[in-house]
C-alpha cells in the first residue's frame, strides 16, 4: 500500500454550512481511496509506516471505509487520528441495464424527472440538447464549454470546486482521453452550456469527480436532466462495473445511488500540542456548524438559507 502515497497540497477547510470561513494549508502525504469495486470491509486505521519528509504535517487516508463506531479522534503513542467528516459513499451498480435501473425508482420519482425533462425543454423552446465527449478533440469541446458554466457555478464560486483552470488539468485530460479512460457530459440551452459532469474512468468504474451548473438555471434542474441523460448513455455503452460517487453526501447521490458504504477522510498527525489545537478547533468548528444548521432545519430555514447562500449574485 505504502507505493500509493503521494505527497500534495490539502485545504483544510473551515466552514458554516456552505460558506468557507477560512482555510489552513497543509502539506500531507495521501493515500487515494481504493477502487470502489473491491468493497473491503472497514478494519481498524493503521499507523502510516512511511515517513514523513522535511514540512509534510502529516498523512491524509481519503474515502477509507469505516466501521460504525469510528471515533471522530484518538491517539495512541506516537499519532492523532481525525476523522473530519463522515459520508456515505454512494455508488450505482452498472451491470444491469438502464431499464432495469430505472426500477429502483418509484413512479412519481420518474414522473417528476419527466417533468423537469418537459419543462426546461420547453424553456429551451425546442433547442435543448445534451452530449458526450470521449476523443480527445470531444474533450478539448467540452472544457471549453464546461469552463464556461464553472466560472458562473456556486460550485466554484462559493466552495472552490469547480472544473480546474490549470494547463495541468488539461494534460491529464487529453492523456485520459488518449486512452478511452474519462468522460464528459454537458447539457445546453441551444448554444449555451448550463450543466457540465466530468469523470475520469479506473479500473472500469467512472468517478464523480466534477459537476457544475449555471446558476442562472438552478429553477430549472438542469443538474438532475444531465444525471438522466449521461447515466442512460453511461449504462448504454455497457463497458463498466460501477459509477462511484465518491466522497460527500447530497440529496441526489442518495437518489441514483443503488448503495453505498460508511467512508471518512481520516488524517493522521505526529502527536503533539499544535497538532491537537488543529484537530480541536476544526472538529468545534464542525460541531457548531451542525448545531446551528440543526437549529434552522427545525425552523424550517435550512433550505432557504442554503438557497441564499448558493445562489446568490457573488
């Protein structure tokens, strides 16, 4: 396992709800997650056996699978294990075909995709279309297009996770494309792009690595049109095993997914005073985070408020 490691940049986040309050840079080594279609089973977090090099603060494990009863953290002798956030990591199984998927799906779900569907196709007067991109000319089409929309997402905008706007991005890209290993997926209304999803294929399972949507058009649900349309054309090509909604939680993963596993993005800390002062306030900041959006859910203001914030004019 240890070859896997690699060692970047990480953003720790701050954040209230949706709004990044501040940011803590870290040099780590990572560890990627496996590949979704090996579904270990959750086992206990072991101790890094690589070292650390000169500035690395510590490790980073992402999407590991995790039991139930994981502590948020904990030490042992030598480390400080965090566990900052705990998802279910959706998946949907591919080997079926889309008919049979749809099943899974109650009548008034489709009915109201449908709906949608007619609606904003009737907002496009006509002229809604969507496609895939593959090739490497498809892929340099749909960057620049999908550029466009992530410059106008909340997406990017408000949590710093839109289509990367790095000549290195757009290497691996087209080396991706070379090889048949990513896909592309925009939605338009006629000429204009208002939804976009990226997603590198491993080991023939796709990952959910970028989605973005023009946020003059979040009425019209155009993020959940493009999920219909690319996973109908995904299952179509029949070519793979899973699509792995990696990690982080959202109503509409839970609603495509076909299951899912309990994962965290665990790190691991030399053990010492400053490293508990970062696991302590990041984990209070979390913790009064989840409070407050508590307290407007039963207010009945989470949804509004996270409306606001999303979409607002920045």
């Amino acid at each position: 396992m240890n070859n896997k490691w690699f060692t970047t940049n990480v953003v720790l986040k701050y954040m209230l709800g949706d709004l990044i309050l501040f940011k803590r840079n870290l040099i780590l080594k990572v560890l990627p997650p496996d590949i979704i279609s090996e579904f270990k089973p959750p086992s206990n977090i072991m101790s890094p056996t690589i070292n650390l090099a000169d500035k690395e603060a510590g490790y980073l494990m992402r999407c590991t699978p995790l039991t139930s009863k994981q502590p948020t953290y904990y030490s042992d002798n030598n480390f400080i294990y965090y566990t900052a956030d705990k998802f279910n990591r959706y998946y949907i199984d591919l080997q079926q075909s889309f008919e049979e998927y749809k099943t899974k799906f109650s009548s008034k779900t489709r009915s109201t995709i449908r709906r949608k569907i007619k609606k904003f196709a009737s907002k496009c007067e006509g002229k809604m279309q969507w496609k895939s991109y593959q090739t490497v000319d498809e892929l340099n089409q749909f960057y620049h297009s999908a550029r466009e929309v992530s410059r106008n997402s909340y997406q990017e905008k408000l949590l710093d996770s839109g289509l990367p706007d790095t000549d290195l991005f757009c290497r691996k890209m087209i080396d991706l494309a070379k090889n048949g290993q990513v896909r592309g997926y925009l939605l338009f209304d006629g000429d204009r792009p208002v939804a976009y999803m990226y997603c590198p294929i491993e080991d023939k399972v796709l990952l959910y690595q970028y989605l973005g949507y023009d946020s003059d058009y979040v009425k019209w649900s155009v993020g959940t049109i493009l999920h219909w349309y690319a996973f109908e054309d995904i299952f179509s090509e029949g070519k793979f095993k899973y699509f792995d909604f990696t990690e982080g939680q959202s109503e509409h993963k839970r609603l495509y997914s076909t299951g899912s596993l309990l994962c965290g993005n665990v790190y691991i800390f030399p053990k010492n005073t400053g490293a508990w002062l970062l696991v302590h306030s990041h984990h209070s900041m979390n913790v009064f985070s989840s409070a407050l959006g508590n307290i407007f859910e039963q207010l009945g203001l989470k949804s509004k408020l996270k409306s606001l914030i999303r979409f607002r004019k920045l």
